[in-house]
C-alpha cells in the first residue's frame, strides 16, 4: 500500500508564488493581447488589464493548485450559523470598516495627491446606461478575484490553519495591488474571513462587490455636486464620506456587540487573542514568505509599484 507525502507548508508557498510568477512573466501579455483583440466590448474595454490579469492567474492556478469548484462554490463548512440581521449587520460594519481605512490612508499619507486614475463616470454623462454598464465592469473582476484568491489561494492553505490561511492570502491579494498594498491586504483579510465564516465565495464576493462599488460613489458624488456646487472640491467630498463611514462603522459595530450571534464572535476576536494566534503561527508565516518562490513573485510586484510610483511622481511634479 502506497504511502501518501504530506505537502509541507514550503512546498504549497512554492507552488502559489509560481502561480504568480508565471502570470506575471508569461501570460499577463498574451492574455491582455487576447482581452483587447478578441474580447473588444464595452464592459471589457473598461478593464482590460484587470481581466487580463484575472485569465493570467487563474491558468497556473488550475493546473498548479489544488482546485475544488463544489467546496469552493456550495461548501458547507460554515463557522457561524447566521441569521438575516446578524450578517446585515457584519456585512454593513466590514464595508465601512474597509472604507474607513481606505480614506485614511489615501489622506493620511498623500496619496490622493499622486493618484491620477481617470473617473470611471465621465462628469457630463452620468446616466443609467453608464452606472449599467460601470456594475457589470465590477463584477466580473470581483468573481475573479473570489475564485483565485480566496477559493483556490486559501483554500489551498487552510490545512495550516485558518487565520494563517486568511492572513497569508489577504497579504498576497494586497501585494498584488501595489501602492495599495496596506488597504488592499486588509480587504482581502476581511474577505478572507467572510469566506472562512460563511463556508463558500459568496458572501465575500457580495462584500467585495459592494467595496468596490463604493469605490466608484465619490467619483459620482463629486460630479454631481461640482454642477452645482462649484466650490466644494473632491476633498470635501471625499472627507464627507470618511465621516460617514465612521459614524456608521461605530453604529454598526456597538449593533454588533449587542447581537447574539455576533458578540460572542467578536469577543473570541479580540485583540488578545488574535495576537496569541499570530505568535503561534510565527513560524508559518517565516516558512510561508521566506519560500522561494514569493520572495521572487514579491520582488516582482515591489519592482512594478516603484515604477509606477515614480511614474505617478514624475507627473506630479511636472504640472
């Protein structure tokens, strides 16, 4: 009778950061080439390099990594039996959470002011076809993302341990984005969890969508009331929003700790114990981002990010 190896941690850690070697190196060129030639609508025209990254991952990762579409999708391995108020009520405290953090380090660190994306609504047509076609751009990214990083990437580490397997492919989804890197790894710490609670993708893929539709809201608000209100800038608005999210985060959260379901959660998440946990899983994290193949894979993205960093300061300094 034949013996079967157990996969070590470092062994699982080489094969993902192939996963993204590969998709860097090789296939991100061949697959924004096929996206812009032969996928020419305009839905897709809107992110062709999004998508194009998404197909790149996801061909290593089917063949590289272990892959199971039934648990990923329909999995039954739930960690909370919520009801409809208590996941509203998590659901609506993670996505302002996530915002809050978003706007604060945007502002706190100035990168507002090197950020120089085109809006995704253009300031004189904002109709429903545009908002339409805006959602749909979303998601399909957002389905991507779910199934690579959360249903294939931490899935494949959750033999070492849950909140390792959501920390380390949080870090990873963060890396990936670049000067985004510290708000982009929260989110992706956020869906991780949402993934590991709630036993399937999508709850996070419902969150994530809704994340990255906000995303898109000051760009509209801004818009909206420049027409009429010339002399409020997008900083108003932006801070507006930032204040909003932490009044509701606040609600949200002391909602939650009155919640039967959810208090007793939120008090097996305290600090305390999450940093017990990190201690014990120390090791792990060492073996995880010392293998390889992800130093490789995040030597990449830091080359990619100092580049369009210093894109991004070249432009700025020039107007």
């Amino acid at each position: 009778m034949e013996i079967k190896k157990e996969v070590t941690l470092e062994t699982t850690a080489n094969k993902i950061g192939c996963v993204f070697l590969l998709a860097r190196l090789l296939l991100y060129g061949p697959a924004l080439r096929f996206v812009e030639k032969f996928l020419d609508f305009n839905v897709v025209k809107r992110r062709p390099s999004s998508i194009a990254w998404i197909i790149a991952l996801l061909l290593p990762s089917l063949f590289l990594l272990k892959v199971n579409p039934k648990e990923m999708l329909i999995g039954k391995r739930k960690k909370v039996n919520f009801k409809f108020k208590s996941l509203l009520l998590l659901t609506i405290f993670f996505i302002s959470f996530d915002r809050l953090i978003a706007f604060t380090y945007v502002y706190g660190t100035g990168y507002y002011k090197l950020y120089n994306a085109m809006p995704l609504i253009s300031n004189t047509n904002i109709n429903s076809s545009n908002i339409i076609i805006m959602a749909i751009s979303i998601l399909i990214p957002v389905v991507w993302e779910e199934i690579i990083y959360r249903g294939i990437v931490l899935e494949n580490l959750r033999k070492y341990g849950d909140v390792f397997a959501i920390v380390a492919a949080g870090v990873l989804f963060g890396i990936v984005h670049g000067q985004l890197i510290i708000v982009k790894s929260m989110s992706g710490i956020i869906l991780g969890i949402l993934y590991v609670m709630g036993g399937n993708i999508k709850w996070p893929i419902c969150v994530h969508y809704l994340i990255n539709m906000g995303s898109g809201i000051p760009g509209i608000l801004s818009n909206t009331i420049a027409l009429k209100f010339p002399q409020v800038t997008d900083v108003h608005v932006d801070l507006g929003i930032l204040v909003f999210n932490f009044i509701i985060m606040i609600i949200s959260l002391l909602l939650c700790l009155k919640d039967n379901i959810l208090k007793p959660l939120f008090h097996r998440c305290s600090v305390k114990n999450i940093s017990k946990q990190f201690k014990m899983d120390k090791s792990k994290y060492k073996e995880f981002f010392t293998a390889s193949a992800i130093v490789f894979s995040i030597v990449i993205e830091l080359i990619i990010v100092i580049s369009v960093f210093s894109a991004r300061m070249n432009i700025y300094f020039k107007r």
